[in-house]
C-alpha cells in the first residue's frame, strides 16, 4: 500500500463527533495515476447507518437553537480551516481522484467558498410581513431548518460537492450525514476534521462509507427523522433514489447527468472559443456533469475550430495527477477507460474523423488521451450520451435554428456554452435553450453565488446562490392580527 501526503487520523466512519469501526470488511482506494491501493476507509452497514442518523438527530435541537451568528462564525472557521490545509487537501484529491494539481487546488479553493459563502447566508433566511388582502390579519411567514439531511455525493469533485451541501444545511440549521463515493473518500474524512476543528459541534456532520450504498442510504431515507435528501449523481441513481424518497414524502435536491452543448457561432473568436472549451471540456479530464458534451459549430468554421482545437489539446501532457506537469491525469477507473474507448470507436465507425488521439497509452493506470474528433455524425451514441472523458466531438450546423434545436434534441439540460460576438444575438438564443445554467463567452459556469442546477432530467432544486441554503428550509406561514 502506497503511503498519502496527509495528515489525515482516521478512515474509521465519522459519527457523533468520534471514530467508529466499520461492520465489516474495508474498502480499498485506489489511486487511479497508478491502480494501487492508497488507503482503505471504513465499510457501514444499515445498523450504523442508523446510528448515524441518531446522532445527527440527537445534535439537531441544539444547532437548529443556536443564534444564526454563532452558525455562521463556526461556518467561516470551516473555511479558514480547508484555507490552512489547502495544499494538502489538493494533493489529497489529486491522488485518490487522478485529476491535475492545477484541477485539484482549484476544486480546493472552491470548496472552501461555500464555507464563506454560507457563513454570510447563514443570517440572511428573511421572512416576510405582510397583509391580507381583506385586511383582516397579518400573514407572517419565516423560514425554518427542515432537520436531518442525508447528502449522497460523486467522486469527480469530491471537496466541492460535499461543502456545496453541507454549507447551506448547516447555515440552515440542518444537521447532516454524509455519504460520500467509495472511489473517492478519503477527501470527505479529511473534511469532515476541518469541520471538527472549526468548532462543529459533535453529530452535526457525520461521515459514513460503505460498500451497500443501496441498503445503506435506504435504510437512512425510511427513517421519519430523515427529512431531506441531496443528491448528485447519474439521472438513473436519482430516479431510484426520488422513488425511495417517495415513501417518506423527503424534500429532495438532485443534481444529475448533463449533455452540454457547446455551440460556436461563425461570427465566434475561435481562439477564445478554443480556450473555453480548454476549461468547459478538459477540466477535471471531461469528468464533469457540466463538461462541454457536443461541440456544435457552425459548418463555415468547424473544420478551422477542430484545427486549433486539437493543436492545443495536443499541447496537454498525460501523466500522474499529483505530477505537477501533468495536463491530463487519468479516468477515474478502468470501466471508465473501457467506455470512453467504446464510444470514440463507435463514433469513427459511423463516419467521425479523429483529428487527435484515440489511441491507449501503455502502462499502469487509467488514462485515455486528449481526442478530437471532427464531422461526427449527429447521430452517433457518442452525441447521445455523456462521454465523461477527454473526447471533443465537433458537429457542423448551417443555421441557428439548427443549432437551438439540436441543443435541446436531449431529455438532459444542465449547462449549456455560447460562443458570439454578438451578445444580443446570445441572450436571445440562450433564453431558447432548455438548460439551467448557460454561459456567454466563458468556459467556466460553477460559482457559489450563483444558483446551480438543471432541468427536465437533470434534477430537482438548486445549490449554491440563497437558493441552496433554502433546499435545506421550510416555510412556516403564522397567521394573526394586530
């Protein structure tokens, strides 16, 4: 086993404020650079599953009474915290997820945000007073935490997507119990200790991995103290998991698959096109729900965007994540490899030019290339679903109709890129694409002052923004006069 660069103390589960024992066997992580076992965590069962939900039960009536003030000092020292170990936790998530340190110190930094972020939220849940139209009463509403929320959180970003949910639950009020994926864990415990020497108080976030992750989540969602799911994942996971929720009526935020179109207009800046595609596709390695999916450009400047594409792809090096040269770490694991691979042979079989890559390195670890392919047919499955992988795929249009209407031709809509020179004609077309989130002449949409989410199949609710903070509140309606 491959020692880590951390100081973290412990892989046993995370609840009540202490260390525990998994039930049963534990769970190798891997480090995807090198396919070697870094760590192995703690494996729950149902059982602690509940003792989770027990302790961040017990812990509930007392953070919810806590002055709003006091919440959001404790919330800004969790920042200060993931701030002091930023480094480490960088290269902590670079090893256990693959990416590039540039990647990871920038996950890093801002996963810390939502900390501050929601330490700043946190005293602004405004109700409102108002008069009833027969002037006959007052209407006072407020907000008011939900309870327990159980967050089940992706290993592509897994410092981000856990502080986007446990910020706004905790700014609410919200006690919460964490599972993070089994791929990627080490980074959730490491939080959960900035957390605890910020100051959270014992069972207010608590930490459980674990290899039943059906049973095991189930098990939290039936318990009536449970009360509020956050998702982020595949759109198939989240389905089962609305069904589950179902059965106990839970307030659910989901943030599932996206299919992001990236569409370049013949009057677009290429090279800036190019440079945002470098961040929207290539980020994290493609492995994001938000990364750059079909590369729509318009047929007078396609041939000449897959040019310039691939010559800077083709700049990119491959190699170990935590090598600060590397410009492409690897997959996440060998299936990953195996259906990104499956995809670009599909795609050149129907037609696709590959204009840079597609072909395996040898040697250890999970790494598929930078690839650029061109003319691929719109058809193809590589266009239909999510390649989650280095692959660019650029499919010509001739009209901007065209373009909105091949955008939209999908049951996802997550994000969405726009490249014009004219922002008149880009509001107009981003006001028709059926996406959550849109950006105008920039690569990069995730900010945690801005609500983020999907629509149609791409989830529920929003994080991020006041918004994420209300996902974790109900509204409670007082009716009087005076």
């Amino acid at each position: 086993m491959t020692a880590i660069a951390t100081s973290l103390q412990n892989t046993d589960l995370w609840i009540g404020g202490h260390y525990v024992p998994g039930a049963n066997d534990h769970i190798p992580v891997l480090n995807p650079s090198t396919g070697q076992i870094i760590a192995t965590v703690a494996n729950a069962d149902e059982k602690q599953a509940t003792d989770a939900v027990d302790a961040a039960a017990a812990a509930l009536p007392a953070w919810k009474a806590l002055a709003p003030r006091e919440r959001a000092e404790i919330l800004r020292r969790c920042f200060e915290q993931m701030t002091s170990r930023a480094e480490e936790i960088a290269r902590l998530i670079s090893t256990e997820n693959g990416k590039t340190l540039a990647d990871a110190r920038g996950e890093t930094a801002y996963a810390a945000e939502f900390f501050r972020w929601y330490s700043e939220e946190a005293v602004r849940a405004r109700g409102h007073i108002s008069v009833s139209p027969s002037g006959k009463n007052r209407i006072l509403a407020q907000y008011e935490p939900i309870g327990v929320a159980v967050l089940v959180t992706p290993w592509n970003f897994p410092a981000a997507m856990a502080t986007r949910k446990i910020a706004p639950a905790l700014a609410a009020g919200c006690t919460v119990v964490l599972k993070p994926a089994t791929e990627t864990p080490l980074t959730a415990y490491l939080i959960a200790e900035c957390c605890r020497d910020a100051g959270v108080p014992e069972g207010v976030v608590n930490v459980v991995t674990t290899r039943k992750s059906g049973p095991v989540v189930s098990t939290m969602l039936h318990d009536d103290r449970v009360r509020a799911l956050s998702f982020t994942g595949s759109t198939e996971i989240g389905r089962t998991l609305l069904h589950e929720s179902a059965d106990n009526v839970l307030k659910t935020s989901m943030e599932l698959g996206g299919n992001a179109p990236f569409l370049v207009f013949d009057d677009a800046d290429l090279d800036d096109a190019v440079e945002g595609l470098m961040v929207a596709k290539m980020r994290n390695g493609g492995q994001a729900c938000t990364a750059a999916n079909r590369i729509y450009a318009h047929r007078s400047i396609a041939d000449g965007l897959g040019r310039k594409l691939a010559a800077r792809m083709g700049e990119l090096s491959m190699g170990a994540g935590t090598d600060p040269s590397s410009g492409c770490g690897p997959l996440i694991n060998a299936a990953a490899v195996t259906k990104v691979g499956s995809l670009v042979s599909e795609a050149v079989s129907d037609g696709a030019e590959i204009l840079l890559g597609a072909t395996l390195p040898e040697g250890q670890g999970y790494f598929y290339p930078p690839t650029v392919l061109a003319h691929v047919p719109a058809s193809s499955r590589i266009v239909r679903e999510e390649i989650f992988g280095p692959v660019a795929s650029i499919i010509a249009f001739d009209s901007d109709d065209e373009a909105i209407d091949a955008a939209n031709s999908t049951v996802l809509g997550l994000s969405a890129y726009i490249y014009t020179k004219d922002l008149q004609r880009g509001l107009a077309i981003a006001e028709r694409i059926e996406s959550g989130m849109i950006a105008i002449n920039q690569g990069l949409l995730s900010d945690p002052a801005a609500p983020f989410g999907g629509v149609k199949q791409s989830g529920l609710g929003r994080e991020g923004s006041q918004d994420g903070m209300l996902e974790f509140m109900e509204t409670k309606y007082i009716a009087t006069k005076w």
